[in-house]
C-alpha cells in the first residue's frame, strides 16, 4: 500500500501512471517538489531581499518605484526611505519566517502567503507606474533591467497563491482529523 503523506498519497500516482511523462509528473507531485521548490525559494528570496532593502543602497533602489506608484508614494512621503525599507524588509522576513512555520502550523504559512500576495499585488503595479522600464529597440518596448526586476514579482505573485492553496489543504487535513 502506498506511504500517506500529509498532502496526497506517496506513490499513488506513480502506481498510476502508464505512460513515461506521466510516470515523470507522477514522481514530482509524489514528492511534492513543486511546493519545495517554491516554499523554499521564496524564502529564502525574502530573507536576501529583505535584509537589503534594510540596507542604504537597498532603501535607496527602492525609492523610484516607490515614489511613482499611487500605493506606496504616501509611505514613502510620511516615513522616508530607509524606515520604509525597514518597514518593507521586516514585512518580508516576517512573511518568510510565517511559511517556515507552516511546515508544521500550516495556519500560519497561509497567513505568510496572504502577505505576500498584498506585498507583490503591490509591487506588480509599479511594473504600469514606473518611468522607464522599457527600452525600445528598432521601434519594440522590451523589458530593460528594471522591468525584468518587477515582472518577476507577477510571478512571486502566482506562487504566493500556490502557496496559500497548499498550506491550505494542510490545514484542512489537519482540521478534519480532530
């Protein structure tokens, strides 16, 4: 009989499967690498980039998006960069630390992934807000530096819902075996 995980069956759907690329995808969602892959990547991109916008230069890098977007330019206004990149960095480590906790609390990872899905809702307008984060080449806008920065936060954007999806059906398992 198949070994039961706390999110699907270990094996089941590798017993399942007949063909080889179903065979592959069974073997990943048996191991749940998708949500190790993401849960652990975001965390430890929170942490890095957390730290840094506590930082001069990271509080200072930050005020171009944040001065041209209508909903953080009044933070910036009232607190000034660097208690803003303070502000913003704590956010992003408490968000981190809340999903490592959900490895064990899964309550607590949804809350995680409910920070960041305001905190990159956030910051995925300023990709329409700030000047200048295209390049246009032989009459095409492309993505310079700074948009490829902010696109990646559309991204971060899907897979903080992926990871509230997760750590919400841990959760729901969890309440039904009471």
């Amino acid at each position: 009989m198949a070994e039961t995980t706390s999110v699907g069956t270990r094996g089941g759907n590798e017993m399942q499967a007949k063909s080889v690329l179903t065979k592959i995808a069974a073997f990943v969602a048996d191991r749940n690498i998708p949500f190790l892959i993401c849960s652990i990547g975001m965390i430890v991109m929170l942490l890095w980039a957390g730290k840094f916008k506590m930082t001069v230069p990271g509080a200072e890098g930050i005020v171009p998006l944040e001065s041209n977007s209508p909903l953080t330019s009044l933070q910036l206004k009232a607190l000034g960069p660097y208690r803003l990149g303070d502000m913003i960095g704590l956010t992003e480590w408490t968000a981190a630390i809340l999903l490592i906790i959900g490895y064990f609390k899964p309550k607590a990872g949804i809350v995680g992934g409910i920070i960041l899905v305001g905190m990159f809702f956030t910051t995925s307008t300023m990709l329409i807000t700030t000047p200048d984060d295209t390049v246009v080449v032989n009459g095409i806008h492309y993505m310079n530096n700074l948009g490829l920065f902010l696109f990646k936060d559309i991204i971060s954007f899907g897979v903080a819902f992926y990871l509230i999806s997760y750590y919400g059906r841990k959760a729901i398992m969890a309440e039904n075996q009471r």
